[in-house]
C-alpha cells in the first residue's frame, strides 16, 4: 500500500518505503528510535529501515516496526563500506531517505541515495542534494528529538514522539531473573570521561542505598573494572556488576521496572528513556539545554550551576581542560532520591 501526501495543493509526494540514517554514537541511535514510532504511527503499513553504524544494531533486535537494519562499519575499509552502502540504498530505492546525522558520509549517502525525497540539516555536507534541510540548533529550548521531529514534518505534523525500544521476551526474561528482591541501577561510565560522575560520589550513592535494596552497575565489557572498584570500596552489603553481561535490550528490560536508574548524560540515559523507566541523570560537564536530557515520565537531572567553566563542550573531554573538574567533583548525590 502507498500512503499520500499533499505538501500544498500543486505537489503529490508518495512515500512507502523509507530509511532512517543515524551513524552517531548509541545514544544518538536510541533517540532515532522516536522517528520510527512517529512514522509506524502515521504510516502504518510503510516499510521503514535504518542505518546504524556497526556496534549500534543490537538496540534494534527485533524491532517490530523496521523491515531492515542496515549496518556501516566504520572500523575495518570504512570508506569502501561507505561506497557498498551507497549502492545497497540505490538498490533498495526508497521513496524517503531521512538522515539524522550531521557528516559528510551521511549526507553522501542521502545526496546521492536517489530517493525521491531528501531530508536532513542545513549544516551537513552535501545538503544542497537535499529537498528538505532544516536547520539544527543546540540550545534553542528543543529536546533532539524534537530537532529529528523537524525533518519530517513537512509530510507529517508537529507532534513529538518518544524514544522507544522493544526488548523481546528473551530479554525480558533474562532481566526476570534479576527481579526477585527490590533494586536499583547505576551506569557509572561513559565514553567522554568529563560526562561520568566521579567513582566517590557512585560509592556514595551506592552506600546512601537502603541495604535492602540490591544495586546493580550496568554498562559494557569495558566498564567491568570500573563497576568492580564500586563494589568493592561501598559498605553496601548488596551490589553486583553486570557490565558486559547483560546485551543493551536486556539492560534496558531490567532497567524498566527498578525503583531507580542512576545515569550519566550518555547513553544510558536514553536506553532508560527508551522503555519509560524512572531515571535520574547526572549532568558535569554538559547542560540538558543540548537538548539531550531524559524523556522518561518519572525523570531528574541533577548538576552543579553557577561554574563559569560549564558547559566546557558538547560532547565532554578526556580530561577535565582546567584540571579540577568540579562539575563532577561538587555533585552531591544527596539531591537524588534512594531507595
């Protein structure tokens, strides 16, 4: 079935078949999600794929709502990948290509995919291609997704959806057996090191933990020994690591039904939002006026104002580039509330 739209009355735009590009890193992945629920819901019976760089395809497991999941692995013959992934997008011929992101690859592949129409921002190379560019602003009072919202507008309407991904019945039972006492979880790490609390205040906030309620330290392989050195320096009797042993769908079923996920502003945050889950998110180096804060009903940001220094970055550092890195180090984790 084909689904009609009328711009104004002298333009007809058919669109059936439609991509999604989101190459960022998997928080950027997530948020992308809310554009596939606004399409399924518009367009019912459309056929909607997306194109995640390689690592991000596992939040998109059986997802109901995408007919493919297309992947770019940047890591090994990226530019070789790239070229691939042009001709399997011009294979495919989709009606409606509707790039998130904002490189000179994903605009390549927009410009050149041949759909019939184009959709992407203004600041990404190869938009003069585009038939749609919009303009994307940090810190105009808009949430990404209502920045993503802006791309599709013109064929849909204003209204914003949520993030949201669906952890099969596997996952859910695998988090199943994580659920037989009441718990929390906390995901310490992040891949900008400025974004992440400082280990003390994740000691601090596991120990203000009523010791009847069971701490799970989520996040990836990577983050195991950094979750280790948590558990072994609280005084909560009842704190287990889960880094690297739990798939994000799985960390995200068990993060939907805990009192609380205590998160940093990275990619956690969204996996929580992704499923509706209470989240409390801690802001250092960064500002939710990014427009990157939780989506979650039951949602609080926590962040030390009145740094002269804060926001240093979109995106965070390594290293703190004044070298005190008080934005995490004056947190206080008695502003969150625990269980």
């Amino acid at each position: 079935m084909r689904f009609t739209f009328f711009n104004n009355i002298d333009q007809l735009i058919v669109y059936h078949n439609i991509l999604i590009i989101q190459t960022a890193f998997i928080g950027d992945a997530i948020l992308a999600s809310s554009l596939v629920e606004k399409l399924h819901a518009r367009l019912p019976d459309a056929q909607i794929s997306i194109l995640v760089r390689k690592g991000n395809e596992s939040v998109y497991h059986q997802h109901p709502f995408l007919k493919e999941v297309l992947v770019w692995d940047k890591q090994t013959s990226k530019n070789r990948n790239l070229v691939r992934l042009l001709f399997k997008i011009r294979k495919n011929k989709y009606d409606c290509v509707i790039n998130c992101h904002r490189f000179a690859s994903s605009g390549f592949l927009t410009g050149f995919s041949k759909a019939k129409h184009k959709a992407g921002y203004k600041q990404t190379p190869f938009s003069y291609l585009f038939d749609t560019a919009v303009k994307h602003i940090i810190g105009n009072g808009k949430h990404e997704v209502e920045r993503y919202n802006q791309l599709i507008e013109d064929f849909t309407d204003k209204e914003v959806f949520k993030p949201k991904l669906y952890p099969s019945a596997a996952d859910i039972e695998t988090a199943r057996s994580f659920q037989t006492q009441k718990y929390v979880c906390m995901a310490p790490a992040s891949v900008w090191y400025t974004k992440q609390l400082i280990v003390k205040k994740w000691i601090e906030l596991c120990n203000l933990t009523d010791n009847n309620t069971t701490v799970y330290l989520l996040g990836a392989k990577g983050d195991e020994g950094l979750c280790e050195q948590i558990r072994k320096e609280s005084t909560h009797k009842d704190v287990h690591v889960l880094a690297g042993k739990l798939t994000l769908l799985q960390s995200a079923a068990l993060m939907k039904n805990a009192l609380m996920n205590y998160v940093n502003d990275s990619a956690p945050l969204h996996l929580a939002s992704s499923v509706n889950a209470p989240v409390t998110a801690f802001f250092c180096s960064t500002v939710p006026a990014f427009g990157f804060g939780p989506t979650s009903d039951n949602s609080k940001v926590i962040e030390v104002k009145g740094l002269e220094c804060k926001p240093c970055g979109l995106h965070g550092y390594k290293a703190c580039p004044l070298g005190h890195f008080k934005c995490s180090m004056l947190q206080d984790v008695g502003e969150a509330e625990v269980f």
